[in-house]
C-alpha cells in the first residue's frame, strides 16, 4: 500500500490521513473478500427516483450494516 503524500499538510494531519488511507484500503479489501449474494437483490422505488436514475445515468448502493 501506497501512503498519502501532501508535503503542505503538517506532519500530526498527514499521520491521521495516511492511518485513515490504511484503514480504508483494508475496508475496500475486505468487501472485494466476502462472496457474492447467491441471489438477486431487488427495492422498489418511486417514479420521481427512477426519473433521476435515468436522467443523471447514476445509481447508488447503500449497506444497512444494521
């Protein structure tokens, strides 16, 4: 893993960046590691989010770690 490298930042910031980066890489891995559901995922929406779905060509995903 690469560490973050901003020589503007104050050595007390860029230490708390680059443990933020290490955890978010193994973060990242992890999700990559665990198996794909076996089946289908499906949500309903309203027809105003499905309009904003195809207008702006994006979709977003969400984990309820709950």
């Amino acid at each position: 893993m690469s560490e973050f490298v901003d020589l503007s930042l104050r050595a007390p910031l860029a230490a708390s960046v680059n443990k933020y980066h290490a955890w978010m890489q193994g973060e990242l891995l992890a999700d990559q590691a665990r198996p794909t559901p076996p089946s289908p995922l499906y949500h309903y929406t309203g027809e105003a989010t499905l309009r904003g779905i195809l207008e702006h060509q994006k979709l977003r995903c969400f984990v309820d770690n709950q």
